[in-house]
C-alpha cells in the first residue's frame, strides 16, 4: 500500500513539476521554440500600463479655445449683435467637441482629469441652457467658473492659453 501512495505522490510532483515550467517544442524546421507558463503570461498582461489622455485633453482644449476665438472674430466683425445666441452656442460647440471625449478616459493625474470632466460639464450646462433659453444670470456664472478653471489649468499644469483669450472678471459681468 506504501509503495502505491508513493508512487502516487511522486506522479502528482512530476505532473505538477511539467506544468509550471516551460516546455520546449520543435517545429517542422528544426527550430527550437520555448512557450512560457499560462500564469506567467497573464501576470505580463496585466503589468501593461493603462493609456492616459492628459497631454491630449490639454492639447485638444486649447485647439477648442483657439476655434472659439476664430468663431468669435467671424461673428463680431460679419454677423452682428442679433445672431449672439447663435454664435454663443457655436463657441461652445468647438470647445465641447475637442473636449467632450476626455470626460470618459483615464488621466494619470487624477486633479487634471476632476477639472477636465468639471469643464465638460460646465460646457454642457451651458449648451443645455442656451436650448432652453432660460438663462437669467447663468452666462455669468458660466465665465467665472470657465476662467477658474482654466487658470488653474495655467497655474498647475503648464497649460499654455492661447493668444486672444481674455481671461477676467469685471464688477460688471
């Protein structure tokens, strides 16, 4: 009975052995090809570094401020006072569609990616308001917090504002 467990036992390390250790395979050329352990490869998997979008969502922000600032000398200078709406709505639209992605994707840095997802929804606030045309202080509103925002962007993350955008608060707005 003895003899029958050990050599159980010692067919359970052998097999235990052989599976955790790479095996050797030939192919029909003669070459040499190691495979590794399951295991191993799923633990490489899962050490893949996951993408981050900081760098984009900064770059695609500005690329949004600089359409708005096209968009904004177009109107002023071809359309008028009477198409404002019009025009304040395509403003946020540029910059809603550079930045409305991001929203959704991972940062590296988390503070970077709480005031990306804070500035889409200050977007889309804006925009849904402007559908409802309920607005009373709202445009305001919309301004300081899009200057904080982005001044903090400036200030923390090398956020370059590009050349046209005025970013301050009079008494009066």
């Amino acid at each position: 009975m003895k003899k029958i467990l050990n050599l159980l036992l010692v067919l359970v390390i052998g097999t235990t052995m052989i599976g955790c250790s790479s095996s050797t395979t030939v192919s029909s050329s003669g070459e040499n090809k190691s495979e590794e352990a399951t295991s191993t490869m799923s633990t490489n998997k899962s050490e893949k570094k996951k993408k981050t979008y900081d760098k984009e969502f900064l770059e695609n922000l500005s690329k949004g401020l600089e359409e708005s600032i096209e968009l904004t000398n177009k109107y002023l200078y071809s359309s008028g006072v009477e198409q404002y709406n019009q025009f304040y709505k395509d403003t946020i639209d540029v910059k809603l569609d550079n930045v409305k992605k991001y929203k959704d994707m991972d940062f590296e840095n988390s503070e970077l990616k709480n005031l990306a997802v804070r500035y889409v929804d200050l977007l889309q606030r804006e925009r849904q308001e402007l559908s409802s045309g309920e607005l009373g202080n709202s445009p305001n509103n919309w301004y300081k917090e899009e200057v904080y925002i982005l001044n903090m962007l400036e200030k923390d993350y090398d956020f370059k504002i590009p050349q046209g955008v005025e970013l301050k608060i009079d008494e009066d707005i």
